[in-house]
C-alpha cells in the first residue's frame, strides 16, 4: 500500500525551496514536481488565468497519484486555493499564504513590507491574512513586477532587488515577508539591500512543516523519488535546477492543457 505521492507546484522554479524543504522532513515520501513553465510567470497574469492552471496542474497530479498537493505558489493560492479545496474535497491541499502573522511578532517599528506579486496582492486571501493577524500594524504591499521572471531566467536580479527592497525599507519596514516562492533563492540579495536591523520571514520551512502534519497519518512504503516535470523546455529546467540547487537532475516534458 503507499499512501500516494506529494504532488508540488508552481509556474516555475519558485517552490523548489520548498521542495527541498519538504524533503528535508520527509525523506522516504514520493516527490512529483510540476513546473509550469509554459504559462509563467502566473503573477502578471489575471487571477481567472492562475486559477484554470491551478486547476488543470492539480488534477494532472491527483491522476498521477498525488494523495498531497502543495501550491507552492502564492499567486496559484490567492487565486485558487478555496476553489481547489471545493473541486477535490477528498484531496489535501497545503498553499502559501504571506507571512504575515509572524512578521507581526518580529516587527519593532509596527511596518511590515510585503514583497509578491500582482496577482497575490490583487488575490481575497492576501486582503483576509491582513485582516485576520495585521491590526495595528502597517503594511507596506510592493508589487514585484519582472523579478519572478529574472530569477526564472538567471538575468541580473540585483538593480530589481534593490529597488523593491529599498522602496519598503524606505517607507519604513523593519521586516519584509517574502510573499513570492521564488523570490527565497534571493533571500541573501534581499537581506544585504535591506541593511542592519531589518529581519526578512521566509516562509518556506513553515509550509514544509504543514506539510509534514498533514502526512503524519498516512501508511506507505514510499521510497524517496523525486521527478522533476515541466510544461515548458526540459533541458532549459534542468539547467535551472542546476543552476539553484547545485545538483543536476534530469527533467521531463509534459503537457497540460486547461
Ligand atoms: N512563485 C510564484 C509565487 O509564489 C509566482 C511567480 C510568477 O509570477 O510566476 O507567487
């Protein structure tokens, strides 16, 4: 008996941090990574896009034997989460939603900047996280257009970093939430543009433990594969993958239609 695979996705190499967070925890689960790189970057596109992808890479995984799906996409959970919950109730899903609950604990100055993009902010959930933990306290929401897309691609991210890094420090945030999956593999860039006194909440180790609690239950002998898919160029996310991780591995093609 297995207790079925986690399926992981996102329009592209974001959510493979917490991939590997995921991993860290569960090292015997089966790992089934989708990548959708022929329709990125979700974030500039309109919520009803992002939520026909969300839909139709969900139910490619629940068909290849995903008991798990973990969004690791924000824009993919603001525009859809509720919804998938609704269409696959037999199904678990664990989204992103942006930290801000424990922004709100770390901040000194009562300003948190929350780094995403347009589509997150534009998304009920981010309005819902704000008003469920964020009284009393500011929020600095900074639309972060293009930096998805040069993480994506390996461009000079840097002049992108600092400016949306600056622009929220400048308007007074001593903590900043990466509210974007693949804006942790610039974590680093974003700390150093920030300065001293500035704390930045990643949230990925977090969801990889939600992730963990909702598998706690289940039996399985799985045995620890992980498969890397794209909609979009192969080889194109092998080097991706390389290029973030250190670690070549081989990548597949797969198609999916809305
Ligand atoms: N990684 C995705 C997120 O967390 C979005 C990147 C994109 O715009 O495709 O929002």
């Amino acid at each position: 008996m297995t207790g079925g695979s986690i399926g992981i996705f996102d329009s592209g190499v974001g959510g493979l941090g917490i991939l590997s967070e995921v991993r860290a925890l569960l090292s015997s689960a089966d790992l089934m990574y989708v990548a959708d790189q022929a329709y990125a970057p979700y974030g500039e596109r309109g919520l009803a896009a992002v939520r026909e992808r969300a839909f139709a890479v969900s139910e490619y995984l629940i068909d290849a034997g995903a008991s798990t799906v973990v969004v690791a996409c924000n824009s993919a959970s603001a525009a859809a989460l509720h919804e998938l919950r609704v269409r696959f109730p037999a199904m678990s899903f664990v989204g992103m939603e942006p930290a801000v609950k424990p922004a709100v604990g770390a901040t000194q100055r009562g300003t948190i900047g929350v780094l995403a993009t347009e589509a997150t902010f534009q998304g009920e959930l981010f309005a819902s996280v704000v008003d469920r933990h964020a009284r009393g306290v500011s929020i600095v929401a900074r639309a972060c257009p293009g930096l998805a897309a040069a993480i994506e691609e390996g461009g000079d991210v840097d002049g992108l970093v600092r400016r949306f890094t600056t622009d929220v420090v400048g308007r007074g945030a001593d903590t900043i939430v990466l509210g974007c999956t693949h804006y942790s593999f610039v974590a680093d860039q974003i700390r150093s543009a920030a300065g001293d006194g500035v704390s930045v909440i990643d949230p990925a180790p977090a969801v990889a433990r939600q992730v963990a609690r909702v598998r706690s239950d289940r039996g399985g002998t799985d045995s620890g594969t992980t498969r890397y898919l794209t909609t979009g160029d192969p080889e194109r996310f092998a080097s991706q993958i390389e290029r973030l991780t250190g670690t070549r591995r081989p990548a597949i093609s797969v198609e999916i239609g809305a």
